[in-house]
C-alpha cells in the first residue's frame, strides 16, 4: 500500500506542477499540444502510474543480455521476455507480431504509420556491484529510485510505450495512422538482424527512438574502436629493478570502466608510497595495496558509465596508469601498457595526448577518446581496447591516418606492437524530421522548458535506420545517463513524466 500511495501522490504533484506551469505562462505562449493529447496523457500517469511499474518489473526480470553462441531470434531467455511482451501486449488489447529478433506491437489500422523504436536486450552486469539482482527491479534500496538493468535503457521506454498506446485506446481517441512499437532484441550487440528484417519488411514513414535523451536528439557521433596489442615478448627489466608485471580492467567496450587491477613485481615501500601520494591526488579513486612476497598489487576502483559520456564516470584504467607515473617503466608487456596509456592517452578522454587526432564539431561536441577494456590474450600479450565517439568534421581516412601517426611515433621511442586494429563509425544527422515541432512543443508543456532545441548525443541508436528518426528520451538532459552502468536507475518521477510525453506525442503524430 505504501508503494502505491506514494506512486499516487507523486503523479498528483507532478500534475499540479505541469498545471502551474503553464497557468504562468505569458500571453505569447508557444504551441502547446492539443486538448486531445493533454487529456490522453493525464489520463496515462492517473490511470496507469503503479502498473507501469509493474510492468517495468517484469520486464527486467529477464535477462537479455545477449549470447555470443545463440543468435536472438534463438536465445531462450529472449523468448521468454518476448512470450512476455506479447502477453502484455494482448492483455491491454493492442496487436502484436514476432519476427524473430524484432517484434512489433501495434494499435489502430491505416497505411500510413509511425513508429516507436526501442530494444529489449540490455548491456552485460557484474551481479556483484548491487545491491539487489540486477534483473529484479529494487523499489526501495534509494527512494525515488528505480534500480535493475534495462530501468534507463531501454525496458523503462519499452513500458510507458505501451500504456501511452493502452491510453489513447482507453479513450478511443480518433487515429487516422497506425502506431507501431519496434522493440529490437540485438541492439546491443548486432544490428545485422535489424538490417536483414529491414529489406522485407515496410517500416513506419515516421519514427521516434526511445533510447537516448531528450528535447530531441537528431545527430549522433560515430562509434569506433582502436585496439593495440602489447608485445609477448619484451626486453627483461634490470635485475631487481621494479617492473609492471601484470595490468587488467573493464568490463565491455562501452562501458567506461570502474574497476582496474596492476601488479609491480621487485617493489619497495617506498615505491608504494610514490604511488599512493600520486593517487590520492585523483578525485573520485579509491585504492587499494596489498603485497605477497616483494610484488606489490594495485587495486583501483572508479565509476561506470556509459561510454559515451566518458565525463559522467572515473575511468579506472586511465586513472591506475597515471597514479603508476611515478616513474618510466622498463618496456614489459604491461609496464609498455602503462606507458602508452601515459604518454598518448592520459587522464583525459578527448585525445589530446594522442598525436593530432583531438577535434570537435560545433554542434556534435568533441570526438571521445576513452580506455574501455583490456584483454589478455592467449600468446601472453594483451590488447588494450579504446571506445571512439566521433563527430562530423573529419573524414574516417584522416582520423586514421592521425592515428597511425601517432602510433608510429610512440612505436619508434618504445616497442613494436604486436597488432593494431581501427574501426572508425560514421557520425549521423537526421536533416528531415517533420515531428520535430511536435515534440518541442510536447517537451516544453510538461517540462517548463522554454524554447527547446534539438541535440546531439556521442552514442549511436536505432534513429540511423528508421525514416525521419529521431531520438526522444527517456533520459533529461544535463542529467547523467545510467544506462550501461553498474548503477542503472529511472526515477518513478522521470517514468511518469515519460508515459504523459509519450502519450501526448502519439495522440498528436497519429491523429
């Protein structure tokens, strides 16, 4: 009882303020959405405020983080959560159809259509970084809070979409297009059986993605990665002198990582205290030392995020090489790690360090240059994997020539790498979005928001392959975005505010 207590009050307040909003506007007021669409979306976050909870829960419960060996239209546990979904689906007497990795669930009859975009499976987990099961949605460990993986991205949109669709059906409000939601089970992973469904199947003429931030986003950085490979073998350091022996962190490619481990074989107290004096100058690191015998470990501990948005996490690779910069370190496999992590990449996460690669674009923002993941590989060397977030304004040849560059410097006064591996995205931007005006407006009546405008983002989402795509939320802006996080969460406020948006947006677009 108090779950739903507290679940009607916020909603009631949550109106109130929207109310008082725009009873202080001025006279000039901006367009606002039609009588029709604030009616439908007041409805939704009345009548449906606990079930989208409810619905959310469920829908986290399953695991959809993608297998490598079971493709997703195979993948049991992707079944499940689409045996799921149709359930739901019929249940609030909306249609639904499974082809495989992408199912639809529709409302309404007419040729021309639009589209809502999300995705069903979710980023991998370290169950241990929680405080509950990540696939158990946790009401209560952080009041206000909505905690599991999938919350933010992408579960949290898939569940107001469809009480957004349920309530415009609840008042039978006059459709003239047919509203369709795509919910994608590779997005993370492989967006090949997204293609392939795309050359036989006819999408919506008009879409919106569920999967980035709001007032909209109608361009995208590029993703791409560099990988570079330590040398096996490698000169011996000097008899006794100290050496990095071992170095290992993160978790998945985009994923900025909080956790990094390094081993200095022949260290000294005194070395440990260089290192923890650099150290404890980092800001928001937390260390830890231990010895066994004479090899001194090194443990780091930072902040996830999604990898995007490098400046919303504390990158516990980066931040472990540069507290080990007390002093040069003999060219071992990973002693030369931590050397190239200080000479080309540093602490920071634009590339400033690395040859002339650094740039930006006036609206996309500053190419992203991040330390994501480091592999050990079987032949004893290890690969160090660098997630690239790029905008418009270069071409993908110049940025790899200035990455080659600067690697054959930094090979000319170290080692010879063993292998180099660079894929470089093309940025994207979405120069014909007539639903643009209804979403600024929408945005801007249930925010308060004066005169939004569209945004850019660094990550890459479905809007790329959909018609007249672009992103709208879940996610506020200048707030930091929890997907691919070990602390992923949607606020029930910002769940409620999203199911009156995308409420009122359906009305307006499918009328």
């Amino acid at each position: 009882m108090k779950t739903k207590t507290s679940a009607r009050n916020l909603a009631a307040a949550i109106s109130l303020a929207w109310a008082a909003g725009a009873m202080g506007a001025p006279t000039a007021a901006p367009a606002v959405p039609d009588e029709t669409a604030i009616k439908a979306a007041k409805h939704a976050v009345t009548a449906y405020h606990d079930d989208v909870v409810d619905t959310l829960a469920k829908l986290v419960s399953y695991n959809t983080v993608a297998d490598k060996d079971i493709p997703c239209d195979r993948n049991p546990r992707h079944l499940a959560f689409k045996a799921y979904l149709q359930q739901e689906a019929q249940r609030l007497g909306l249609d639904f159809a499974d082809y495989g990795c992408v199912a639809v669930v529709g409302l309404g009859k007419g040729l021309e259509r639009v589209g809502v975009v999300a995705h069903g499976d979710v980023q991998p987990v370290d169950p241990a970084k929680w405080k509950k099961s990540p696939f158990e949605l946790d009401r209560t460990s952080e009041p206000g809070r909505l905690l599991a993986r999938g919350a933010e991205d992408d579960k949290g949109p898939i569940a107001t979409a469809l009480y957004a669709m349920k309530s415009l059906k609840d008042l039978q409000v006059p459709l003239s297009k047919r509203i369709e939601l795509y919910v994608y089970m590779a997005e993370e992973s492989d967006w090949a059986a997204l293609e392939a469904f795309m050359k036989t199947h006819t999408v919506p003429q008009m879409n919106i993605t569920l999967d980035s931030e709001y007032p909209a986003v109608t361009a995208e950085k590029g993703y791409g990665t560099l990988a570079v490979t330590m040398p096996a073998k490698t000169a011996a350091p000097s008899a006794g002198a100290p050496f990095v022996k071992a170095f290992k962190g993160g978790f998945f490619g985009s994923q900025i990582p909080e956790d990094a481990e390094a081993v200095v074989a022949d260290a000294t107290p005194a070395l440990e205290a260089q290192i923890r004096a650099r150290a404890a100058k980092q800001a928001g690191m937390h260390y830890q030392f231990a010895w066994q015998d004479k090899d001194l470990r090194v443990t780091a501990k930072g902040l996830s995020a999604h990898s995007s948005k490098p400046e919303n996490g504390v990158n516990a690779i980066s931040m472990l090489a540069d507290a080990l910069a007390v002093q040069p370190w003999p060219d071992t496999t990973a002693g030369a790690l931590v050397n190239f992590l200080n000479d080309m990449v540093g602490t920071g996460y634009y590339g400033e360090k690395f040859g002339s690669i650094a740039y930006r674009d006036d609206f996309m923002g500053p190419m992203t240059f991040a330390p994501t993941v480091i592999r050990q590989q079987q032949d004893g060397g290890i690969e160090l994997s660098i997630n690239i977030r790029r905008p418009q304004g270069k071409t993908a040849e110049q940025l790899t020539n200035e990455i080659n560059a600067a690697l054959a410097q930094w090979q000319g006064a170290h080692v010879q790498l063993a292998n180099v591996k660079t894929q470089i995205g093309d940025p994207w931007v979405q120069k014909d979005a007539p639903q643009l005006p209804v979403l600024m407006k929408t945005f801007a009546y249930f925010t308060g928001v004066k005169d939004p405008k569209p945004v850019a983002i660094g990550g890459g989402t479905n809007s790329r392959l959909f018609p007249h795509a672009v992103s709208f939320g879940p996610a506020m802006p200048h707030t930091v975005y929890t997907g691919h996080s070990e602390h992923e969460f949607i606020t029930t406020k910002q769940l409620l505010l999203n199911l009156q948006m995308y409420t009122a947006v359906l009305a307006e677009l499918a009328k």
